[in-house]
C-alpha cells in the first residue's frame, strides 16, 4: 500500500538482434540468455514477449556486408525490415521500435559517415533519414535514432512527416554517453569502432547539466521520448531529465549492466533475482517510465509469477 515505486511489465522494452539466413539463433558469449537471431526465430521471440505481457521491443540489425557507408541500413531486403514485417504479421499487436544508427553497418564501426579519419556529423544525417524511412516503410511504430548526431531528430522528423509518416513517434537517445558498459554490446552487434572512439559524438561521462542541454535541443526538433543511457551510473541524469522536462523518459538498461549481474550470479557471488529488480527498480523510482532492458523477459516472468 505505502511502496512508492512499482515496476510494470507495461514499462518494459526487449532489445533484440537481427541477422540474415533463417534457422539462426546464436548466444552472444558475453550476454548470456541473449541471441543473434534470424527473422524465423525472431518472430518466436516476439510471440514468447506477447504472452509475457511486454508490450515492444527494439531491433538492432546485423547485415550480411557492411561498408563505408553503411548502406544496408536502408536496404527494402535488409534484416531488420524484414524481421519488422514479419513481426507484424504473426503479432500484430506487438510495438515494433528500431534502432536507427549506422554504425551495426558500417566497416569503420563509428555512427556516421567518416572522412579524413573524423565523422562527419551533418553528411550522416542523410543516410539516417533513409534508414528511419525504410523502417517506416517496412511497417515500425516508432523509430529510435541512437548516433548522438546533432540535429538528427529535427531531421528525421521532417523525413517522416513528408513521406507520410506524421503518425510515427521518434523515440530519441538524448543524452547518451561515451560508456564503456556497451562492450558486450559491440560483441553482439559487431559494431566496435576498428579506429578512434565515438567521443566526438556521445557524451562525457563526468558531464551532468549537458545531458539537460542534448535532451532540450531533442525536444525542440520534436521527439516523443527521450532517453538517457547507460540507466545505472546515470541515474541522477535520469531524475534531473524527468525533473525538468513533461515528456516520458525512458532509460537503457545497457548490455554492460546485464552482463556483469549474469557474470556474478554465475560465480554464485551475487543473487541474480533480487539484484536484477532492484536495479530496474532504481530506474523507474530514479524517474524511468520506461526501460529498455535485456532483462525483460525474467523480469516479466517474476512480476507475472510465471517463474520457473
Ligand atoms: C549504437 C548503439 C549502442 C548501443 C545501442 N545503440 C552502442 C554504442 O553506442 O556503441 C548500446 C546498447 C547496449 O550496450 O546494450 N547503435
């Protein structure tokens, strides 16, 4: 009766990653439980999230090439458009979000378009808007641009609306960080930057009132949610953001944060139940509406007492 927080499955967000071919599911080493997965497979993830009660989840592509320019982020044929509509047609009800960076398909690794050994913030934000157009195509619901290029959003949106696509939401990575919790992330996506690292574009750790500033200039170009990643090192960033602004703020969970709580439970060091919902506990009463997080599924199955 007197809790002040509670965790809703309806608050939870599944990441997932897509790769070509079927009949594929492979553990990524560093992030136990979780899958590289070929659309068949995909598509039984997205009904196992149906009928847990989680009400999205967010696809992150592996394409079967990558170049310098990450063309097969806006393939009609590629894996996430694909597995989009796929989705669609067997769960119908199932919120299809997608991550829209370039840097799963690029062979440099970084977010953008690199020339002369730097990326180029303002030339990337062409090949965005391609890949959040063909998403919306291929049937997304929302789009969630994830570079930390500035001006992205404003970009995207105008993209939408224009085509036709006024009704689709922009869920935006605002105030992202330059975190080393994405490592294990990097494993699963193949996205590490071969060269440099993406501090030119992501955020520094140490910076608190600048996140104020990225989620601000977001909301302006007209994002529907705004989000703040890593969650767990960033919860003051998380409670300044839903403290200062109206919009709903969702919070990454990153891969980082789910590895070391599976790494420690399997040293038998920690209890990985209590520790995983106290942590998605902290989010939400840090401010989180919402939160993406590869924990779902055995967050879901506590909250429902379907665990087995
Ligand atoms: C970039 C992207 C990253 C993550 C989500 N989108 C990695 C990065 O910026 O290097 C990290 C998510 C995680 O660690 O779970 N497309």
């Amino acid at each position: 009766m007197v809790r002040q927080t509670s965790l809703s499955v309806d608050n939870l967000i599944y990441p997932l990653f897509v790769v070509p071919g079927i009949g594929i599911k492979r553990e990524i080493g560093s992030m136990p439980g979780c899958f590289q997965q070929s659309v068949d497979f995909i598509v039984q993830e997205a009904v196992e999230l149906r009928s847990l009660g989680i009400p999205a989840l967010i696809l992150f592509g592996i394409p079967d090439s990558k170049d310098e320019t990450g063309s097969a982020a806006f393939k009609e044929d590629g894996v996430v458009q694909s597995a989009i509509r796929a989705i669609k047609e067997a769960v119908p009800g199932m919120f299809v979000i997608t991550d829209v960076c370039m840097c799963e398909y690029t062979s440099h690794g970084h977010c953008g378009i690199v020339e002369k050994g730097e990326v180029d913030n303002d030339k990337t934000l062409s090949l965005l808007i391609q890949e959040a157009l063909s998403h919306a195509r291929a049937g997304a619901d929302m789009v969630a641009p994830s570079d930390m290029m500035d001006g992205r959003v404003g970009a995207i949106r105008n993209a939408l609306d224009r085509e036709g696509f006024k009704g689709i939401p922009i869920m935006s990575y605002a105030a992202k960080y330059a975190s080393a919790f994405y490592g294990p992330f990097r494993d699963a996506a193949e996205s590490a930057p071969q060269f440099g690292d993406r501090r030119s574009y992501q955020m520094d750790p140490a910076n608190r009132k600048e996140a104020l500033k990225e989620v601000a200039l977001d909301i302006e170009e007209g994002a529907d949610i705004i989000m703040v990643k890593p969650a767990l090192s960033y919860l003051d960033v998380i409670s300044d953001v839903k403290a200062s602004f109206v919009l709903p703020v969702a919070a990454y969970n990153v891969s980082g944060e789910y590895s070391m709580v599976k790494a420690a439970a399997r040293l038998g060091w920690i209890d990985e139940q209590r520790v995983m919902m106290e942590m998605l506990t902290s989010i939400k009463r840090a401010g989180a509406d919402i939160i993406l997080t590869y924990f779902a599924k055995d967050a879901a199955r506590l909250l429902n007492n379907q665990w087995k």
